[in-house]
C-alpha cells in the first residue's frame, strides 16, 4: 500500500495557539453594567468559561460609556468603546 494512504489524515494544530471566547460590541450594548470584566460576562452567558481568554471584536453600535476589560480587542471595538467615551482595558493572562 503506498504511503500517502497508510499516514493518518489530520492537521496541524500549534501548540501556541490561543482559542479565545469572542463577544460582539452589539451584546455589550445590551448588559446595563457600566464596568464589564469576563466575570460579569461569564455571570450573563456571554461565554462559556471565565478560565479561557476573552475577545471584544466589533460588530454592531456602542451609544453609551463602558469600562470593558478583556483579553484582546479588535481595532474596530477598540474605536467604538474609545469612541462612545469608554475605555478598553487589556488583561494580561
């Protein structure tokens, strides 16, 4: 039997890669706690673990003033809290 058919199928995963738990702009808009943290996120069901590391990414309206706190942010969330007067906060893990 040739080689290519007796070696497995699968892929390569990094042994690096970091898997973050990613929340839209457009869920923080409807939580009405000012200072948002992967607890208070985690305490709403906006994630499934507050072990694993949280993204912001930049889908939908931010219209008021949130303190968020997270362990990555897109370039487009980061506008949009900066923008409404909030302020994104990077947490080291």
């Amino acid at each position: 039997m040739p080689l290519h058919r007796r070696i497995p199928k699968r892929g390569f995963t990094p042994l690096r890669r970091k898997e973050y738990q990613v929340v839209n702009v457009s869920a923080l808009e409807r939580l009405t706690e000012t200072e948002i943290t992967p607890e208070v996120l985690h305490d709403r069901g906006l994630i499934g673990s507050e072990g694993k590391p949280v993204k912001i990414l930049g889908d939908g309206k931010l219209r008021r003033s949130i303190q968020v706190s997270a362990h990555a942010f897109s370039g487009s969330a980061t506008e949009k809290i900066e923008g409404a007067g909030g302020s994104a906060t990077l947490i080291d893990s």
